[in-house]
C-alpha cells in the first residue's frame, strides 16, 4: 500500500445550523470520487471519538486554516485515514502514467463510490452504500430555448466527451480541477470556467456576444467565448474562454504593496494603461464589466493585463453594493486597483 496513498480532499459541506451535525467529505484519487457521509446518529458507544468529531466539526465550520491548536490538514487526515484501504483498493492508479488522457466527461462525472462513516466502541468504521447515482451532479444550470437557439447562432455547443483536460504533468488530470483543457481535436487549447449559476452564466455570456459584436478582441486584450459545454440533459456545464497562459497568478498576486519596484513603475504603468484602454472600450460598446477587482485581472506570459470575469455581482471592499454592474462601480474598482498599483498617488 502506498504510505499515505496519494488523494485531494476536493469538497467539504457542513451545516449552518448548530443541531445539524451532519458532515460530507468529496475525495478524488486517480480519476474516482469517493462520497463520504458523516453523521453523528451513527455513533454507538464512542464519547470520546464523539467528542473530537465535534471538535473537528469546529474547525471546518470556522472556515480557518487553524482554530485553538487543531489544524484543518488534522482533520482531515483523521477522517481519511479508515478509508484509505479502500482508495488504495478501488482507485488504483493507472499503469501508464505518462499517456493518461481525461476527457472532461470522465472528470465531472466519473466512476464514483458512496460510504458512511459509523464510529462503534471508539473505532472509526467505513461502511460503503451502494448506488447508481451520485449525491451530487456537476451543474443545475439550465438556459430557455430561446436563450440557446441565441447561442447556436453565435458561438457552439461542446459535448464534455469531446474535451480533454490539459495539464503539464499528464497525472495532474487525475486529481486537479481542470482549467486548460483541449478542443476540436486538439485544436485550440481554452480556459474551461464551470456555470454555477444560470443568472451569473447568462449575464456573462451575453456580454461577451457584445464583445464579439463589437470586434473588442481584435483591439484588446479581451477574452472570446469558444463555446458552452452541455451535457446530455440539457444542463449548461460551463463556458470555453480563450485560454490566458498567467500561472494562475492574477494581479493581486504579481504586487508587493511594500515595494514600489516589484514590479517597477515603467511594468505598472503599462498595465493601468491597457487596463483604461480596454474599459473604456468596453463601456463605449455599452458593456459593463462588473465585479472589478484585481482578483480579475491576468497577467500574461507576455506582461499584458487581461480583464477578465463578466458574471457580474461586486465584492465589498471594490465596489460599493448600490453601484455593482454599473460603469459607476467599474470606474470605482479601477480607481482601487490604480491606488494597488500606485498607492503614493492620489486618484480623483
């Protein structure tokens, strides 16, 4: 057996409500998930073990990475570890590890398996459920018919078989969320973005049908839509954006706020300039940008800022609530990223 066997704790959910006790746990090992439940109704003769469930259960609720002197990698390994038998058993990894290839498919609905954990006289006992569907399903979002013969006429529908997810270590597929994956044959490579929320998913997509209407991409450094990815029931998985090579670094990571010369003037000059360029751009194309922060803007291999992110909404500290998705609160998010860029200046 592997020691510990390799795994990504890949989702928690616990319950607002004090009485509800109840926990689940997602782990992705080698392309499988497993579901694992937790309830305290199925404890027998265990206060002790009890006790630190509660304990644990504190800690995941508070949402820090550490609470009193209990880590939330604590936690977790106390949970996952009676189950690891089963990872090792029914998620073996793949004898050829240099030519994995995963469809998107595979990733947002793969082989998966369910268990409850039961704590009897103090030990930790892994009981799995057997089902033919899993607890969770990737997407709810759903478009009207009009909404989609819309979409059909001005960008494509993509089947999530026929995408592959794209990673530099090809292992990488097995574990992580993806994020570049691979179209048309290998085509065009974009940035795949899951739908969460069919108002937020619209909101976006109309937006960049006016982008493309309006020939913004060819000008700016602007993101297009590639296409929007639907299941075999008609749910909207997610959208396939043009794919900005950043290493998942946004702007609010590229700053050090206490050097003024990392990166130097003459690097944040050129970016707050494209940045104006491009939303002045957008709002003469009578588009707003919407929650604008630097969390949304990428820097490219190259050093050129993207805008990024048309779902809309606002985020306290950028914009006030009264001015989300208006030019008014773009024009206010902006002034707060010149002020990131340059905090000795003074921003009408």
């Amino acid at each position: 057996m592997e020691s510990p066997p390799k795994y990504k704790v890949e989702y928690y959910s616990t319950s607002i409500h004090e009485d509800d006790r109840d926990m689940s746990l997602n782990i992705r090992r080698n392309g499988k998930v497993f579901y694992i439940q937790i309830s305290p109704s199925n404890f027998i003769d265990s206060p002790g073990m009890s006790e630190r469930y509660l304990e644990y259960l504190a800690v995941l609720r508070s949402g820090e990475e550490v609470l009193g002197d209990i880590y939330e990698s604590d936690v977790f390994e106390w949970l996952v570890t009676p189950f690891e038998p089963y990872l090792v058993e029914l998620a073996p990894p793949p004898q050829d590890r240099k030519h994995i290839q995963i469809t998107l498919q595979q990733h947002l609905f793969p082989y998966f398996f369910i268990f409850e954990l039961d704590i009897q006289n103090e030990m930790l006992c892994p009981r799995r459920i057997f089902s033919k569907s899993p607890p969770y399903r990737p997407s709810f979002c759903l478009f009207d018919d009009e909404f989609l013969d819309d979409l059909e006429e001005w960008t494509h529908l993509y089947d999530p078989a026929g995408i592959i997810l794209s990673f530099k270590d090809p292992e990488d597929a097995l574990f992580k969320e993806p994020r570049r994956v691979v179209i048309d044959g290998g085509q065009a490579e974009c940035f795949y973005k899951p739908c969460h929320s069919t108002t937020e998913a619209i909101r976006e997509l109309k937006s960049y049908k006016a982008i493309a209407a309006a020939g913004l991409c060819d000008d700016v450094d602007l993101c297009r839509v590639h296409g929007v990815v639907m299941d075999d029931q008609d749910f909207i998985l997610g959208i396939l954006l043009t794919y900005v090579d950043c290493a998942d670094c946004p702007l609010s990571a590229r700053v050090l706020p206490q050097d003024p010369d990392d990166p130097p003037p003459e690097v944040r000059t050129k970016w707050i300039q494209q940045l104006d360029t491009t939303l002045s751009s957008l709002h003469k194309a009578g588009i707003v940008w919407g929650d604008a922060k630097s969390e949304n803007v990428l820097i490219d291999k190259s050093g050129n800022a993207w805008i990024t992110d048309f779902g809309g909404g606002y985020t306290e500290g950028w914009v006030d609530r009264e001015l989300a998705e208006t030019i008014e609160g773009d024009v206010m998010g902006m002034a707060k990223i010149h002020t990131l860029l340059f905090p000795s200046d003074t921003v009408p």
